[in-house]
C-alpha cells in the first residue's frame, strides 16, 4: 500500500520518546518511526512543565533509561543542570522540567531526531487490524501503518463534579483544571485561599510551588483521608524477600505485613523494606485472576498508592513549613458542585460541608483516556481488570475480544498497569520502552531496518 508508514507511534512524552532511543538503538531506521503528538518529543505531561518546584518524586540514580547504563542520566544530570537546590540527606531530586529536558536532548542529540516524522495532531480512532492499520486525527489526513504503538500517558485531569458559573460573562480565573503543566500556579496571589481537590502527589506539588512562592493564604485538602504521601527516605534495597509460592491476594497481604517492619512509614528502614517488595510485585500480580486484581485494589490501592507514590524531600518540607504556620486544613469529604465567580469559589462536598475560596485547583488525578474509550468501543480492545484502561498481555499486547491478542498494536505506560501491576513510574516505563524494542526489531522488524 502506499504510504504504508513501518512503526507509528501514538503519543509524543517520555514513554514515546525512550521508545524512539531503544528502537534507533538497535537499528531501527529513523525513516521507519513516525511520532505523533503536538508536543516536544519526551516531555510529555510529566516533564513538560514549566514550573521550576515542580521536582521528580525520585532521586537521581532511579529514572533509568537503559538497562546497560543506569546511572547515564545522573551523569548528564551533574554536567548539565545547575540546580543547588537539587541536593537532599535521601539524593539529588531534579527538577521535572530538566529531567524533560534531559529526555529530549537525549533523543535529539544522540540520534538525530530530526530525521524522525512527527506529526502534530491527536489520534482520535484506529481502525483495521494486524498490519494493516488506518489513523484518524484531528487536522491531519488519515495514515496507515503496520505497526502501531499507543503511548498516551496520563490523560490529565478533569473536573470531578458540576460546574456552576454564577456570571456567564466573566472568565474562569479561580479555576485550574489541570495544574500538571504549572503555567496557571503563577498568577495566584499570595493572600488567596487555595482549595486543593484531591490529597496526592499533584495536590503537593501544588503546595510545594505556593509554599516556595511564600503564599500567606489558607490551603484547603480536600480529600477522603487527612494523609498525604510520606517523603523520599535515603532506602537501599539490602535483602531479597523469600515469597512463598501459590500466592492469594489474602496471604500476599499477610506475607507483605509480616516484611514490613514496625518503624514509622517515613523511615529509610521501612521503605528499604518496602523497595525490597516492589521488584516482585508485578509478576505476582500478573498471576491473579481478573477478579483478585480487582478485589485487591478495591481493599488495598489507596494504601498502595499512598507509599509507592512518594515527593521529593524539597516538596514535603514546604509543605511542613506552611503546616507549622497553621495554613493547612484537611477537609474530609468528595466534591459534589462547585459555584464560582472571577474571584470567588464555593466548593459543595457531597457530605455537605461547604468551603469558600479564591481559587480551586483540581489535584485529583487522571482523566479517563479518550482514545482508549474509542478503541473498546470499536471492540479493538477490551478493558483491563480496573476498568480504568484497556488490557495489555506481557508482551504489552493489546488484547481483543475472546483472549485474542493483536500482533502489531501494543501500548505501554502508565495504561497498562491494571494489566501488568506497579508501572507509573519512569524507571519501569523506560523498561517497557527497551523491551518493546527488543521484540520490534529481533521479530518482525528485520526488513525495514
Ligand atoms: C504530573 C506528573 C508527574 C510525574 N512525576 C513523576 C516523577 O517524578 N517520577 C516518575 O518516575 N514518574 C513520574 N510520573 C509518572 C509518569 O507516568 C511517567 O514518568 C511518564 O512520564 C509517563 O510517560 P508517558 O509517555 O506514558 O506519558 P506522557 O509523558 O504524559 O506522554 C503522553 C503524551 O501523549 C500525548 N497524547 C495523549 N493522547 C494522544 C493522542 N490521542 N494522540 C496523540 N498524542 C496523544 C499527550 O499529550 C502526551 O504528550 C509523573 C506523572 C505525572 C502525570
């Protein structure tokens, strides 16, 4: 077929771009890849920020992009980046906007980016099947490709409950939908009343970058529990857990219990003990049923998301700074309406506790993919044991209905966690990217190279 592009790959951040890195790296020609995303290639809603608090929630040596070189972005990290702040007891924790900025680069220098096509548009919808697959975008003529890869990260948040704009005529300043890109943080005065939706990682970035701005006002948390994520401690993985075999959901919490030492959750004790547990995770997870899956994240994902996600030391000792000066209030309860004019916001939460503020940022996580919805709807892929995303096998397959698996379309990211366990993380995605890689170019990618 004319036109037939080799490898497209949907989405332009950080899994797109590490992808690009492994598939060049092993002779993948750069004619044979087309990205497609309207935005720098490795930044992504991640590391595109421009907010200079806004710090990866890891130390230096963790963000691993190839499995031969851990420590390659460490060493470009201290030749490149001058940043005093950077320094902890727990490592060096970067800013996010030069971690992407190290992505890129690495992408643009090391292998020439400017021979790969990028088109810069969305992917509304697929349709076809193995190698044989057509692209529809918004403002760009349909494609077809052999091979395509979804990559489309984190969709970024959107509101959680009902908008109501009590002067049609007047613009929307005292909300921030999605504060992930930072941008909206910058024109908040210092003696605003900030209401925070959501009590995770995003919700203290948030209060790290007003912290640092030396905001007077109040801050309200409005989350289901009075607990955010504890901070990096200075771990090391020391021992190898001995799991027992034939595990249940049930005995993998108690095996996990009984791991885990009574010291406080902060300290580098526990979370060594804890790291020591995450390697295994994955392939243990990927042996339940559907069902287990989804009973464990039921009874335990908040608590699980609650230790993997930890900030950077920088952002808890902002936000312990402002705690001190009595600015913090925890407000237990979801939001139900929120009434807002150009300075006013009144927050309705669904227990019926009303909150007014100057402004309401929306921490509360990610949106629900719209391509993904589109591709179960087509029947192309069905959901993953979440609900949350589609389902991926081992091999980041996407599978179709009747446990078929499609040959030429994968996807890895974040998405494929309900599949495959704990892979937010930059560290694991990078290794789906080489994996991935791996397996394009030894299987079906000989003739194109
Ligand atoms: C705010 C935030 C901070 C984080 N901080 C850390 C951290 O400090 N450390 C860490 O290890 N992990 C962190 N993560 C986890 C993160 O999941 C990974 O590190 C990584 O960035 C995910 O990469 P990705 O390529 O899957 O997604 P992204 O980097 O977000 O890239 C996806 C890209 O695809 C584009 N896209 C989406 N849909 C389409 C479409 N239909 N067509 C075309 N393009 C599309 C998006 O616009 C986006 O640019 C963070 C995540 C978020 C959201």
């Amino acid at each position: 077929m004319a036109n037939m592009k080799e490898v497209v790959i949907i989405g332009d951040g950080f899994a797109a771009a590490v992808l690009v890195t492994h598939l060049l790296r092993r002779g993948i020609s750069s004619s044979a890849i087309t990205v497609v995303g309207s935005g720098v290639l490795g930044k992504g809603n991640a590391y595109g920020c421009n907010n200079p608090f806004f710090r990866l929630n890891v130390r230096e040596d963790l963000p691993i992009i190839f499995a031969d070189d851990p420590l390659h972005f460490s060493r470009w990290a201290k030749k490149h980046i001058n940043d005093p702040e950077a320094r902890t007891k727990a490592g060096y924790f970067y800013r996010r906007q030069d971690f992407g900025r190290y992505v890129s680069e690495l992408v643009a220098c090391e292998f020439k980016l400017g021979q790969i096509e990028q088109i810069k548009a969305r992917v509304l919808g697929l349709i076809g099947s193995d190698n044989s697959w057509n692209l529809e975008f918004d403002g760009h003529d349909p494609i077809s490709a052999r091979r395509v890869i979804i990559a489309t990260g984190n969709p970024p948040p959107v509101w959680p409950c009902s908008l109501i704009n009590s002067n049609p005529a007047i613009s929307t300043v005292s909300l921030i939908e999605n504060p992930w890109t930072g941008d909206s943080l910058g024109g908040i005065q210092t003696q605003e009343s900030i209401i925070l939706l959501g009590g995770g990682l995003t919700a203290l970035d948030a209060i790290g970058a007003l912290a640092e701005r030396k905001h007077l006002g109040m801050i309200y948390v409005v989350s289901p529990r009075a607990v955010l994520p504890p901070a990096q401690a200075n771990w090391q993985r020391k021992a190898q857990p001995q799991w027992p075999q034939n595990l249940s959901p049930a005995k993998l919490i108690r095996f996990m219990r009984n791991y885990l030492p009574s010291a406080s959750t902060a300290s580098p004790e526990w979370q060594s003990a804890w790291e020591e547990l995450r390697p295994n995770i994955n392939t243990i997870w990927q042996q339940f049923s559907s069902s287990q899956k989804r009973s464990l994240y039921k009874r335990l994902g908040w608590l699980w998301n609650l230790y993997r996600f930890r900030a950077s030391p920088q952002t808890i000792a902002a936000y312990e700074k402002l705690k001190s000066k009595n600015q913090i209030q925890f407000v237990l309860g979801r939001a139900k309406e929120i009434k807002y004019t150009e300075s006013k916001v009144k927050l309705l939460l669904g227990n019926g506790i009303e909150i007014e503020g100057n402004r309401v940022i929306n921490c509360t996580g990610t949106a629900s993919d719209p391509l993904l919805n589109r591709l179960v709807e087509d029947q192309l892929a069905i959901r993953d044991p979440l609900g949350q995303s589609i389902a991926v096998d081992e091999n980041f397959r996407v599978l179709t209905l009747s446990s078929k698996r499609w040959n030429s379309l994968w996807m890895i990211g974040p998405g494929t966690m309900g599949s495959l366990g704990d892979v937010i993380a930059a560290s694991t995605i990078a290794k789906q990217a080489e994996q991935l890689a791996i397996q394009i170019s030894l299987d079906s990618l000989k003739n194109i190279r």
